[in-house]
C-alpha cells in the first residue's frame, strides 16, 4: 500500500509506464514507502463516460483526471508534498493543466486494510 486509481482518458502504454514511474517515485519520496508497496490502477474514462458542470461527453470542456490514493494516514504536509508531486505527474503524462488534475486522498487505518486475510493491524 498505497494503491492508486487512475481515472483517465486512454493513452499510449509508453504514458502510463511514464505515469506509472513518476507516480511511484512521488510516493516515495513524499511517503517514505518502497516501490514494491505502490500499485496503480488505470481506469480508462471515454469521452461520453464523462461529465461536468452538468455537461455531458463531447459537451464538457475538457476532461479531470483523477487520482484515488487509498494509503494509511500520512500527515498534512506528505500529503502536500505528493499531491504537488502527482499532479505534476498527471500534467506531463496526460499533457493537460494542473486544473484539470484532482488528487483524493483515501487515508485508511491498519485495522481496515487486510493482505492475505490478515488484519495490517494485527
């Protein structure tokens, strides 16, 4: 752990083996966790999967990528540092604004996270 959900508009393997390398080196630095703890998710979101300020597909300006980072608590200032360092991910892979980036973190105590049937509490 931590696992991230990568919500965005397809793009080429070489993006997101980019995306995957910066998000993972991110999360090291700003979390202090090793590379074998990090695994990405990419869900592809086609344009007319997609809406915004109530604006639907090829309606919508633009499209947000999200990221979902599903991780035990970290503190405020880690959690700065990796959303400074994601989003710059997300902007050079995807080749869009900073804006259109959103990071959520969905911080988890040990007692609700289970590996192999066991408790990361326990």
């Amino acid at each position: 752990m931590p696992y991230v959900e990568v919500l965005a508009p397809q793009v080429p393997a070489q993006r997101k083996t980019a995306l995957a390398m910066s998000v993972t080196d991110a999360l090291m630095s700003a979390f202090g966790v090793t590379a074998d703890t990090v695994t990405l998710y990419f869900l592809n979101i086609a344009p007319d999967d997609y809406a915004h300020a109530g604006r639907f597909g090829a309606e919508a300006t633009g499209q947000r990528i999200l990221l979902k980072i599903h991780a035990f608590r970290r503190s405020e200032a880690e959690r700065r540092a990796a959303a400074i360092a994601l989003t710059r991910a997300v902007c050079s892979a995807y080749g869009v604004p900073g804006d259109d980036v959103a990071v959520y973190f969905c911080d988890r105590d040990r007692s609700e996270v289970s590996h192999d049937s066991k408790l990361a509490s326990d």
